[in-house]
C-alpha cells in the first residue's frame, strides 16, 4: 500500500490542463468548450449553477465520460480515460455526493476492495493497522474494524476520502462534501484539504457555499450554462463576486425578518417516538410546536432521526406512541390522504424518489395531489385540459425552466425540480409546510427562488418546519431551532440566540458545552 506523500509530477506545474473540452447528451450540449487549469498543491474550487456543467467536467475527469472534443493533459501527458480505472491508475480519484461504500464490510475491508496490489494472502490485522494509520495521519479518525452501516454519514465520507488516499491518489475530486457534516467537521475536512494540497497533492473542490469557498480554495473556476466564465484567484474574490459570476447578476439570500408575535399552534407534537428501518427507535419522545406564521428549524447530522420524524408527522409511518396535533385535532393514526386533506404538504429530501412522478411530465406531476378533485377530474375521468392549463400557470409563476412537451421531469434539473415539487405542494394553501433539506445540492440562484418561497409560506401564515443539516439556511430562514441527535431532541432556542458554534456541538451531542 502506498501511504509516501504524492508522486513527483513534471511538466509546466500543472495537474490538469483542459481546453475546448465539449460533451453533449441527447444534443444538448453540458460542457461548451470548457478551459480549465489546476496547478499541483492546490484547492481549486468549481462552481456554478445547477446544469452549469460541473458535475459532466468532474466526471470527465474521472474516467466516467470521455468528451466528445478537446484537449485533456494530465501531468502534462494527453490523457484519453475510457472507465474511471483508468483515472485511477493514473492517480484521479472522485468522492461523489452518494457515496460507494460496501455497507457490511469493515472500514479496512472497503479501503483494500478492488487494490491490486496486495496480493492474494491478506491479513486483517496489517489491513486495519493501515487503515487506522492513514486515518491518524490526515485527521480522519475512524474504528477500522467498523462495519460501514455502523458509520455516521460523516464517517462514511473520511472512508471513502481514505480510499483514495490508500491508493495514493494524487488528484481528489470532492462533490458537495461539506453537505452532511457539523461545522465542526467541515472545518476538520478543510485542514485536511489544505494538508493534502501541502504534500503536492490538488483538490477539486465543488460547493455551493460561498463562505467555504473564500475559506478553504486558492483558486476559483465558474461556470454557466457548460461554459467557463473565467478563474479567480480567491483572495481577490467576495462572496458577492462570485454569486454574480455565477448567475450573471447581483445575488443576495433572503433571510427572515424578526417578528414580535405568532399565531395560534398550529402543528403540537407531544412525546412522539417513531420506529427506523430496522424497527430500532429512530424517534424517541419527541415533543415541540410550531405556530402560525413561524418557520421552526430543525437541525441535526443526517441520521439522527430527522427523516423519521418527518414520516411520523405525515403518516408515512405511524408513530408508536405519542400524539399528532393539527389545530387541535388528533391526525396521529390517519392515512397520508387524509393528512393532505387536513392540510399538511411536504417537501421530502428526495425529489425524484419520493416528492416526484420521474416518467411523467412537469405538468403532471404538478397536479398529482389535486387529481380527485374538480377541475382536474369529473367522476372517474381525468381530464388532461386542465393539467395542461394548470401546469402552465405554475410552470410560469415558478419559473420552472426546461419543459418541453412530452419531456419526463426527470430531465430538469435539481434546482427546477425542486420549483416544480415546491409548487405543486404550496399551491393547496397548506396549513403546515415540512420541509426537508428543501435547497440540498442546490446552486445560489435556486436557493434564492426556493428561500423566498418558503419565506412567502411564513407570510401567509403557514406553520413551517425546516428539516435541514445546512447551518446556514436554518440560521437564516428559522424563528425558533431544536436541535436532534440520536433521535431526541437535545436543545431548543430562538434564532436569535443560536449559532454554528452552538449548534454544531449540540448536534455532535455535547449538549452541556453547547448549553
């Protein structure tokens, strides 16, 4: 195994040199000759807009893609990758947003599977003193003898980082890597980025969150619409610069503006457990409320029991004990139907999965929760005149770009996606909104349009609560935050007196420090 610091490289001090590079699906056309650089020794970081391209130049790199045109020099060498084995023999590794881990083999066994290097006789104890040593050296502890579904989501990304590192990886692609960590394991993983490009090594780094940007990269790469608007250096860019290079105009999040008063409770939640997967208590006597016109934010790592909560409070899994509230009435045993009719809507973390009808089109999946009811049925016939005109009216008042008669949603992209679920369920005037990680993997133009929406639910009156493990929208968009691990909730505060430091040791379960 090799664990030496990054191979000697040659050439003009450049790890990848990219010009012209176009790669089209379908005709149309994700990449538009591309020029990209990055030097050995660096953070470099890509960003742009949902269909920007990123993700197609990433894989490209990778081994994934090969493009259709243009120049790609790796250590100075034409390279022509044809499987991402390829890239990684050559020392490209990708850390992708969904991680590729064997979930019940060890921590070691996922770093050694598919090395072939290391013979045919393997020892399990020189296999996890490997794996620990690595994990020491950059900062990413984790038990090598752990099975993988036994890991935090968290730990599961210093696996899969750690992979690469074992194989000696001499370029380490990161998508959205912060998406599911504390702040204070993203700022672990930025002094692990900054170690790595220390030792020779570059990183590609892809973010939609401005202040990591600024914090981590040296050098800044965006693109728009599959083209590259230019490289900054990150020292002479703001947050503000890059919102605009990004979208091509003057960019600013919404936040909330404080309120004196609240209605009535609208959603009361009281000692409400709900079972996981495994029929282990995810959720364990949960109690808390959220009032008319108030956003309540709920934060927590991801698999501490918020994706269960969310279920236990629409009827998508009954809780098992404890009761469920809507204006004072009992709604804890009824179906998801009911739910709907009472006036609940919800925004799952998986769009397409869950929230989205992904064969059928924009304008389908628009009326999907009104198609029992007049204009869009009579009796037992649909009428597809009103799904036309409805989903045109919505298509327009959202802004939801890309339809195409005929076209299957699962076309758009993430940020249009996500605009269409949001309208379709806001416009049923619900009386509560849940809403989880509603602007995950989102860029800063569709995090704008999706925060105003959720904003304008506050307005109208709407009790709304916030599922989210990004720091930043809960502090900008919540009145009020609890926070959840292991299931319970650990930690309660106005928004005015929350912040990442406070939060973060909350969620890691350090309540007395955070307190």
């Amino acid at each position: 195994m090799a664990m030496t610091k990054a191979s000697p490289h040659s050439g003009d001090g450049l790890a990848v040199r990219l010009r012209g590079v176009s790669k089209s699906f379908y005709g149309v056309r994700a990449n538009d000759s591309v020029d990209f650089d990055l030097a050995w020794g660096e953070v470099h970081t890509l960003l742009g807009e949902n269909g920007a391209g990123k993700s197609t130049l990433c894989s490209i790199l990778a081994g994934l893609y090969r493009p259709d045109s243009g120049e790609f020099l790796f250590d100075g060498e034409p390279q022509a990758f044809k499987t991402p084995k390829d890239a990684f023999a050559a020392g490209i590794g990708m850390v992708y947003q969904h991680f590729r881990l064997v979930a019940n083999l060890t921590v070691a066994e996922n770093l050694a599977l598919g090395h072939g290097d290391l013979g045919v006789r393997i020892s399990q104890k020189d296999l996890e003193a490997r794996a620990a040593a690595l994990g020491e050296r950059y900062g990413l502890p984790v038990d090598p003898s752990a099975l993988v579904w036994q890991l935090s989501v968290g730990e599961q990304q210093r696996v899969e980082i750690l992979k690469l590192l074992y194989r000696d990886a001499r370029v380490l692609i990161l998508d959205e890597p912060t998406a599911v960590l504390t702040p204070q394991e993203a700022e672990q993983l930025f002094k692990t980025m900054r170690q790595m490009a220390a030792e020779g090594r570059s990183v590609i780094f892809v973010s939609h969150k401005l202040h990591e940007v600024i914090a981590v990269s040296d050098r800044v790469t965006v693109l728009r619409a599959g083209k590259s608007v230019g490289a900054v250096a990150t020292a002479d860019a703001s947050p503000k610069d890059l919102a605009r290079m990004m979208v091509g105009r003057d960019l600013e999040l919404p936040t909330r503006e404080a309120r004196d008063s609240y209605g009535d409770a609208v959603l009361a939640v009281k000692n409400m457990s709900v079972l996981g997967d495994r029929g282990n208590e995810a959720v364990h006597d949960v109690s808390f409320e959220v009032r008319s016109g108030e956003v309540v934010g709920v934060a927590g790592v991801s698999g501490n029991g918020q994706r269960e909560l969310a279920y236990g409070l629409v009827g998508l899994r009954p809780p098992t004990a404890g009761t469920v509230l809507l204006d004072g009435d009992d709604v804890t045993a009824t179906s998801v139907l009911d739910h709907i009719e009472k006036g609940f809507a919800y925004v799952p973390q998986s769009r397409l999965g869950m929230g989205l009808g992904p064969g059928l089109t924009t304008e389908d999946n628009l009326g999907l929760k009104a198609f029992r009811n007049p204009p869009f049925s009579i009796g037992p016939w649909l009428k597809a005149a009103a799904f036309k005109e409805q989903g045109a009216t919505l298509i327009d008042r959202y802004d939801i770009r890309g339809v195409r008669p005929g076209l299957p949603i699962r076309l758009l992209s993430g940020g249009n996606l996500q605009k269409a679920l949001i309208a379709r369920e806001v416009t049923l005037e619900p009386k509560v909104l849940i809403a989880r990680s509603p602007t995950r993997g989102l860029d800063v133009g569709a995090t704008e349009a999706v925060r105003n929406h959720v904003l304008s639910e506050r307005d109208r009156g709407t009790a709304v609560l916030l599922i989210s493990e990004d720091l930043d929208e809960l502090l900008a968009l919540s009145d009020r935050l609890v926070v959840m691990f292991d299931g319970r909730i650990v930690g309660e505060m106005p928004a005015e007196d929350a912040t990442a430091e406070n939060l973060g040791l909350l969620m890691g379960g350090t309540v007395s420090e955070a307190g």
